[in-house]
C-alpha cells in the first residue's frame, strides 16, 4: 500500500484530506489513521543490512540517548530532573522524566507521528514542546496502514560450516530427539483430576529420586480445563496438542495422563485425536475406574517408580547447537528493552540461526504494529499472509471490543517503565527475533519443525505463550525482563535477561544475565548477544538456570483458554 507524504509537510485540512481520502483496510475498525512517510517505516529500503547497522545508531547525549539519527524523541537513562541540560541540545528539560521514558527532541506538532528507532509509535496528541515529556499522556494512539512488501527484504541465512558448528551436551533419545532436561511428567485431563496429578508428582521427593542421579524431577502438568467446554472446534484442539507436545516432548523420560472418566476431554479421544499410545514411557489411568482418588495416586506412584530406571538410563553427549529450539518471551518490559536485552537476545538468535538452531517468536499482541518488518523478511508471501492472517484474527475477531492490549493500553507495569501503547512495545518485543528472515508460522502448540526464525502464535501472557512453545518442541526459554519477571518453564530451563542494571543488581538471584552493560557503555549488543548465546549452550548442557535453582515451574503450565465456558 503507497504510504501518505510526511505528515509533518502537511497542513492540518490536507491531513484530513488524506486521511480521508485513505481506503480502508477491509474489517478495519479501529481510530483515524494517522499519516505516515515511508521514512518512518523501519528498514524499508536496506534489508538486513540496515537492521544490523540500526545497533550501533545509538548516541549518547548525558543522561539521554538516541536511538536512531531521525527519531524526534530521545530516551532518558537515567531520572532526569527538571532544566536539566543534554549535551548538544538547545533545550533543557521541561519535567521530571523517569528512567526508560522519552523526552522531546525538539517540537513536535499535534498530529505528528511520535519517531522512535525511526518507527512510528503513536501520534502527537497536542503540541510537544522539546524538552518535554512524552508518555501515554500525550501520545495518542492511532491505527495507521502498514505495507507488508512479503518477502521483500528476503536474505538466506550463511550457516555455519557442520564442521564449525557450536555443540552442546545434550540427551539424545531413542528416536534422535535431543533434551536438555530429563523428567518424568504427569498430566490430567481436565482440572478434576488435578489434584491427583499433583499429589503423585509431590511424592517424589529429593530423597526419594536418590537413587536416580539423572532424573530431574517428577512434575506434575495440570490445568482448569477439559470439561465445561465445546467438545470439537479449535478450543478442544488447541488443549490436546498442548498436551500431546508435553507428553511427547524430548524432555520427558517418561509421562504418565490421568483422566477422571466423565469429562469433555476423554482420555481415549485425547490419544486418539493426538496419535498417542499407551505404553512402556507413557501410563494413562482413569480415576473412575481405577478406585477413586486414594488407589489412583497410589497405581500412578507405583507407575513412576516403574518408569524411573529407564528414565535414568541417559547419559548427555555432544550434540551440534541445531538441535536447540529456544524460545523467545518477554515480560515486565520497560524503556530499555528495546535497546538492550531484546536487540541483545536477537543478536543471540542470529547466531544460533547460523548454527542451524531454531528461535520461536511469539505473543501476537506485541508484534502488532511492527509486524511489515517480519513480512517483509518471509522466506515466501505465503508465510508472510499466515502470519497477517493471524493479526486480523486477533484483530477482526478475537479482541473485537476489549480493553486488551492489541488494541492499545499496555499493563500498568510496561507504562511505568516508559512504554506509552503497544506500538512502542511491539517495537522492543519483535526484537528479539534478531535479523534474519522468517521461514514459518505456526499456530498454537503446533510442532515447530522448520529450522531458523520462526513464529507461533499466542497470547502476550507468558505462561500461556510459553507453555506453546515448548508443546511445539522448545528445549529452552530466553526470557527478557526490566521489571523483573520472575518465571520457571519446566520441563524445559528458562534463562532471565535482565535490561537494566539497577534491577539486576536488586534481583540477581534471579536473573541469569545482565544486558544492563549495554546501557552503561561497558558492552557492545552483539558481546552481550554472544553471552547470552554461550548461555544458552551451557544451560542446554546441564548448568542450573537461576528459575531452576529457586525451584520455579511448576505452575506454569497454562494452556490457552480460548474457548467459551458453559
């Protein structure tokens, strides 16, 4: 779609006019577009030559930094107080401005676009004067169309020669599968059969599993579906292969499914639907005709114990880093995300890409806004249309009407730490996709069997996004975070990227990296983006993630909630 002139060169009657004049996206129903040049479309004319260079576009100005050379607004680094001065500028500040927030670079004109790492990220809702604060306050939040250009900017990734590739110590299973963890799972079909999951996994206490040096644990997978729900269509769909890609995941030893015998999601439809058979490594009881509560849990005790030797046969051994399938969250984001831990974790894809690994992006919600810069890199327009496909749904019909944040407002925790919509929080999110193209899209908890960058889609919800990632075959979860998220992801480790060091400094027990350095000028993206690489190969080899050290994970198994309840 040919893109409006430069709004800032219009006068306000010709600003309605074209507005005016703009067809409509079919199904659109959301606020006045606002009008942009196609300057203010990051990476339209460079590929990825351009995203790599955009990392080093940074200038440092006292307590501010600029992003890029044509945003008109500026980062604060640090709290800024009011008059204070930004070397090189003509201005002093005209508020207080917290650390992660944005002040005004110069006037900026109601109407005009909000320019930060040269993308649009709202509209001027009034007259800016520099020096100025700008937040959700004055920012007002405005649809406006994007030109998707599929596969345009399509570039082959230069892998790594197999001879060069990085390793890492891994389990191989029987069928060449690799895990980074080795557990023993125990799901339940429906919430009624919850509790006993839960009392059978607690019984395999730290002493108990002694005897059993290379098993991880015993974990229990239970949720508050299964029954109360539509009995076919995408809602019963989407909790099976949730958990068929558990049961079968390369980091369980072994799985036991238990049923309660009368719910919508029968035991017998769930293996048959999901081509899952009874066997040596996965036991299935039904609790109706197993005795009840009390003889259940004491067969589903005897049946781990019977499932452990053979769980602890494993030995790890040398495996290339392209059997690493990491995926990609962030929670509790702030104002450095996007200039830290995100690019950094990206510069972490891009190697793993090269090495023939594979990275899932995903939360659906905080790609919409930045989403032509995926399209633009699809490995073909079919991936690029699955992946638009996917926002009209969220768009047109799944979020129609609701105070979610695809349609705008950000939660309380991203706007304290300086995000203004979720235009400005896509734009840090995406990045954690790194620079390379897209070679597939897929839907919730589907197998991801496409190597390279890859998207699924989920919710922004993290246990929710990344309880799909690893149903579809993650091995390991890089989470980035600047307010300090703090998670687990078992049976998988999950690694913590803290954006700032003030924060890692107050909560480095749990966070396993800090990117903060990037902000205080001590390291480069790409020396951090190679940190967190090498972390991610000493974690898959074994070495505790700090989740893992602090017991987190065995709450986060929440598969999405998408259907109606009656």
């Amino acid at each position: 779609k040919r893109q409006t002139p430069n709004a800032k060169r219009q006068t306000p009657n010709a600003k309605r006019q074209t507005r005016n004049a703009k067809r409509e996206t079919p199904k659109r129903r959301s606020a006045e577009r606002g009008s942009l040049s196609q300057s203010h479309f990051s990476d339209t004319q460079h590929g990825n030559k351009r995203r790599m260079e955009a990392r080093h576009d940074k200038t440092l100005l006292g307590p501010c930094i600029r992003l890029h050379p044509a945003d008109n607004v500026l980062v604060a680094r640090m709290d800024v107080g009011i008059g204070a001065p930004v070397p090189g500028q003509p201005w002093t500040t005209r508020a207080q401005v917290p650390a992660g927030h944005k002040i005004a670079a110069r006037a900026i004109r109601a109407g005009e676009p909000i320019v930060k790492y040269n993308v649009c990220i709202g509209f001027a809702a009034t007259d800016i004067a520099p020096g100025s604060y700008v937040h959700s306050h004055n920012v007002s939040f405005q649809e406006y169309e994007r030109d998707y250009a599929y596969g345009r900017d399509y570039v082959p990734v230069e892998r790594v020669p197999a001879s060069r590739q990085a390793m890492f110590d891994g389990i191989v299973r029987a069928d060449g599968r690799v895990a980074t963890r080795n557990y023993v799972g125990i799901l339940s079909t429906v919430n009624c059969s919850a509790t006993v999951v839960r009392k059978i996994a607690e019984w395999f206490t730290p002493e108990r599993l002694a005897d059993y040096p290379n098993v991880d644990g015993v974990v229990a997978f239970s949720h508050s579906l299964g029954c109360g729900m539509e009995m076919t269509g995408e809602p019963m769909d989407l909790l099976r292969r949730t958990m068929a890609g558990y049961a079968r995941h390369a980091n369980l030893g072994g799985a036991l499914i238990v049923g309660l015998g009368c719910e919508r999601n029968q035991l017998k439809g769930l293996l048959e639907t999901q081509s899952l058979q009874d066997g040596p490594l996965l036991r299935t009881f039904v609790m109706q005709d197993s005795g009840g509560t009390r003889k259940t849990i004491e067969a589903g005790i005897a049946a781990v114990m019977a499932l452990l030797p053979e769980a602890n046969r494993v030995e790890r051994r040398p495996v290339p880093a392209s059997h690493l399938t990491v995926g990609l969250q962030c929670g509790g984001s702030d104002g450095f995300s996007s200039i830290t831990a995100n690019p950094a974790l990206g510069a972490a894809v891009d190697l793993l890409v090269r090495h023939g690994g594979t990275a899932i992006l995903s939360e659906t919600p905080e790609i919409y806004g930045v989403e032509h810069t995926l399209t633009r890199r699809a490995v073909s327009r079919a991936v690029g249309e699955k992946l638009v496909e996917r926002i009209r749904w969220w768009k047109d019909e799944y979020s129609v009407g609701r105070d979610v944040q695809i349609n705008g407002q950000v939660s309380p925790g991203n706007q304290m730490g300086g995000l203004a919509n979720i235009f400005e929080k896509s734009l840090g999110s995406s990045m954690k996709g790194g620079t390379g193209p897209l070679m597939a899209v897929y839907r919730y908890a589907e197998p991801v069997t496409e190597h390279g960058l890859v998207f699924m889609d989920t919710p922004g919800y993290d246990p929710v996004s990344a309880t799909g990632q690893i149903a579809g075959g993650a091995n390991l979860i890089a989470f980035t975070t600047g307010r300090g998220s703090m998670f687990g992801a078992k049976p998988v480790p999950s690694v913590k990227l803290a954006t700032n060091s003030p924060m890692y400094r107050r909560l480095e027990e749990d966070m396993d990296l800090n990117c903060g350095t990037i902000l205080d000028g001590e390291k480069t993206i790409e020396q951090v983006g190679e940190e967190i690489f090498q972390l991610m190969l000493r974690t898959a080899s074994g070495q505790r993630s700090k989740s893992e050290l602090l017991g987190l994970g065995d709450n986060e198994f929440v598969p999405w909630h998408i259907g109606i309840m009656s």
